[in-house]
C-alpha cells in the first residue's frame, strides 16, 4: 500500500479531480452525508480590473456550496485572501438565484407593485475547507 499525502499539489489535485474520491473526503471531514457533488468553475474574473481568483476545488452539493484550498507556505495576507475566497464563493450563487415577487413601493408614484428580485431567502450555506501545509501560521489572525 501507498501513503500519498495531499499536501503534494499532485495528489491533492487527483483527490479532487474525481468526484467520487472528492465527496467521500467532503464526507468524511465534515462528518455529513451527501447525495450528490457537482463540480463548479474554478477560475472566476470578478471585474475587469480584478485579479481572477482560481479555487483548487469548488463544488456544490446537498444545497451547500463547498471550496477546498491548500496553502503551501505562510504569506502575510492569507487569512484576508481565504476571507475574500469564501466571500466570492458564497456571492457566485446571485448567477443562479431563482427571482421572487415582491411588493414594493415605487418612490415617484408612491403606488405599490409588483417587483421580480433575487430571493437571497434561497443562498445555501458555503463551508470553506483550509489546508495549511506550513504549520507557522499564526493564530493571533
């Protein structure tokens, strides 16, 4: 038997290449059962002038969103940069919200209507998973 450890991007990245391996870890960690994981974009563009963000694994499943992130070495802004990761990936779900009727009040008219908008009742939780390779971090952040 091989002992291949996941903080080698080669198997981390065969781990969660495979859906079914990548669930069964989901699984396992979290102590949950899942149905069933479909895979997401990695690679999101935020705006023109922002740096695109790149997930190492990102998935949906159960009605939860899912990101998995291995961080090799200690660098000053990483515990920002994992807030900001699990921040996008609870936003990106504003792409599939369903639209909701509302009563609204129209400012100029003063007359309420009828108004579609994103139902933010439906935003599922997103659990971000860190995997810190380096054990230097600091706990003061």
């Amino acid at each position: 038997m091989e002992i291949l450890p996941l903080n080698y991007d080669k198997y981390f990245k065969k781990v969660f290449s495979d859906t079914e391996i990548a669930k069964k870890f989901l699984e396992d960690f979290l102590d949950i059962k899942i149905e069933e994981i479909k895979l997401l974009e990695k690679d999101i563009n935020l705006t023109n002038k922002a740096r695109e963000i790149r997930f190492d694994f990102r998935c949906k499943g159960d009605d939860k969103h899912f990101i998995v992130e291995m961080q090799q070495a200690y660098k000053h802004d990483v515990v920002k940069r994992f807030y900001l990761y699990h921040s996008t990936n609870t936003s990106l779900q504003l792409e599939n919200l369903p639209l909701a009727e509302r009563t609204v009040l129209n400012r100029k008219t003063q007359k309420y209507q009828i108004k579609k908008m994103r139902d933010y009742s439906k935003v599922t939780p997103s659990i971000s998973i860190i995997w810190f390779v380096d054990d230097s971090f600091s706990s003061d952040e």
